[in-house]
C-alpha cells in the first residue's frame, strides 16, 4: 500500500508521518501542495505543523492549495484522509470535516502526552483500536479547541463520528472533549493528537512498563493499511 | 483605486483567549474600567478601478468563503473608502 504525505510551506510532521506509515508497513510517497497530482497513491496524510504561518486562520491558506482540489476529489470518492493537528484544521477549511478550531482555552500553547479515548473504531483509521479503548499519545498544538454548532455538535455525537475524546483533562477547551472527528463515511478522520510520534518503542510516550515505550499511535496507520487489505 | 475593508470578529459566543489576554493586560496597566476586550480582523482590499457592484459581491463572496470562517467567526462589516490612505485617516 502507498500512503501519500502532503508537505506544505511550514509543514513540521511529514517526515515523521512518512516513517510513521513506513513502520506500519506501508510505502510512504512525498507529496507537494504546489502539485495537482497524487502520484496514484492509495491513502492519505495531511500532516501538522504551521502552514502558511497559521496566517488568516490555521490551515486556511493551506486548504486552498492546488493539491487541495486533487485531495477534496479523493476524499469525496472514498479514499481514506487523515488529518493531523495543522491537517485537521486543513481539514475543516476545506469542508471535508465538520465544526473548526480555535486557540486553546488558556490561550497556552499545549505539549504533553495526552490520553484518549477511541470511541469510534469502524472508521478507516481506528478499526484496529477495540471499542473505548484508551491510548496515550503526544499532542502539541495552539489551536486545538474543537468547536461546532449545537446542531452539529449533535449530529457527530448521535451518528458516532467523535473518534477520540480526551480524558483525564481536557487540555485545550474542546466542546464535548472532543480530540478527533470523521466524516459520515468513516475515510476522513481528523486528529488533534499526534499518533505519528508514538509509533516506535524508545521515542513515544511514557508507559507503565518502560520510559518512552509508547506505540499507540500505530494502529491509526496498521488500520487503514488492514483496511486496505481488506478491500483488496 | 479603491479600497474594500473587511472585518471579522470571532464569534461572539464563542470564548476568544486573545482578546482575554489583552484585558488582563489592561488591567495590570491599571486601566480597570474596561471590563472585555475581543480581537477580531480587518482586511483592506485594492481594487484596480472603481468598487463597483461587481467588486463587491466578489469580495462579500469571498469574506465569506476565505477571509472568514462562519464556523468560528462572523463578517460584522464590509465597506468601501477611497484609498488605504484615507483607510487610515478615517481611524
């Protein structure tokens, strides 16, 4: 399976997102925002960082890239997108996703490793992940309050599209704790968290067992790649 | 050359941390009779000729699909002046 990584001006995460998806088992494939072209890849990474310098609103400017309409097409047809932090709010820009993110509540800049809870585990991202299963990994944003309509709020919660809430503390005022969305059909999932830093035992999050053994994030990739096999 | 101005303020029931920030500010400046303050965005457009109709329903177009994002933000106010110079002596 190739998996395509978009790196846009001011991306930080796409080469981690690229050896995250090598670590699952997939073929990572560098892609570039000025491009109109996906180089036939099966799945997408819209990764984090600060595009554009987070300038007009995070992601916005990013979100009308060229490689934006090529991306908005796939989604449409079904492939599966992740969005990660900066990719998530790209995400919102570009109407894949539902609700938008604002600064954090305590108008901080957040880093920590953060525990979810995974509570959608059918879309194409989180099928490997059990039902609520609780996973830990970093997140590090600046605008990462989740924000929606009551109306919208509502729909996600009643058609299951919330797929990760924050517990323990919500760090950034999210409505409804919420760390990560998808769209009705379960391809495009959006992730406040960074799942492409907890994939290699050694360099992750703390454990119970061991220092920085941490691989939660993993199974975000390990999903979609099984999904894959799957459709095959 | 005129010039279209937009401005956009955060949602006003949504919490905006940085205007927060700016009035703790002003508070330990002493300045106590100003109780919130919110920040919002102005943008000053060029338009090569006139802001004729046609200019402006492009920008009023635009200030709502790019310039704002009516998930988190509203367009309180789009207006013309003659030039980014009288933009600023108007304030």
């Amino acid at each position: 399976m190739r998996i395509g990584v978009v790196t846009f001006p001011g991306s930080l995460d796409d080469r981690d997102a690229q050896r995250a998806i090598r670590l699952a088992g997939a073929e990572p494939v560098a892609l570039w925002h000025g491009e109109h072209d996906l180089h036939g890849v099966d799945a997408l990474v819209l990764p984090g960082g600060f595009s554009y310098g987070d300038y007009l609103r995070a992601g916005a400017i990013a979100s009308l890239s060229p490689i934006m309409a090529e991306v908005i097409d796939a989604a449409n047809g079904g492939m599966p997108v992740l969005g990660i932090c900066n990719g998530f709010q790209m995400l919102t820009e570009a109407h894949l996703l539902e609700g938008g993110l604002i600064r954090n509540e305590a108008g901080r800049f957040i880093c920590r490793d953060q525990q979810l809870r995974i509570e959608n585990s059918t879309s194409d991202w989180t099928t490997g992940f059990t039902a609520n299963q609780e996973i830990t990994i970093p997140l590090k944003n600046g605008e990462g309050s989740f924000m929606a309509s009551s109306e919208t709020l509502e729909r996600l919660e009643g058609e299951g599209r919330i797929v990760a809430r924050y517990i323990g503390v919500n760090p950034n005022g999210s409505l409804g704790d919420i760390a990560g969305v998808t769209n009705a059909r379960g391809n495009v999932v959006g992730l406040m968290p960074h799942p492409e830093h907890a994939v290699e035992a050694g360099f992750g999050p703390d454990t119970a067992q061991a220092m920085s053994s941490g691989v939660d994030g993993l199974t975000f990739f390990t999903s979609v790649i099984a999904r894959a096999l799957v459709n095959a | 050359m005129s010039v279209i101005v937009v401005e956009v303020m955060p949602k006003a029931e949504l919490l905006d941390p940085q205007g927060k920030a700016v009035a703790r500010a002003l508070g330990r400046l002493g300045q106590t009779q100003f109780s919130a303050v919110r920040v919002g965005k102005r943008f000053e457009i060029t338009v090569d000729g006139p802001a004729d109709a046609a200019a402006l329903a492009a920008v009023t177009e635009l200030a709502d699909s790019v310039l704002s994002n009516s998930v988190i933000e509203d367009v309180v106010g789009i207006h013309v002046v003659e030039s980014v110079a009288a933009a600023a002596a108007v304030n």
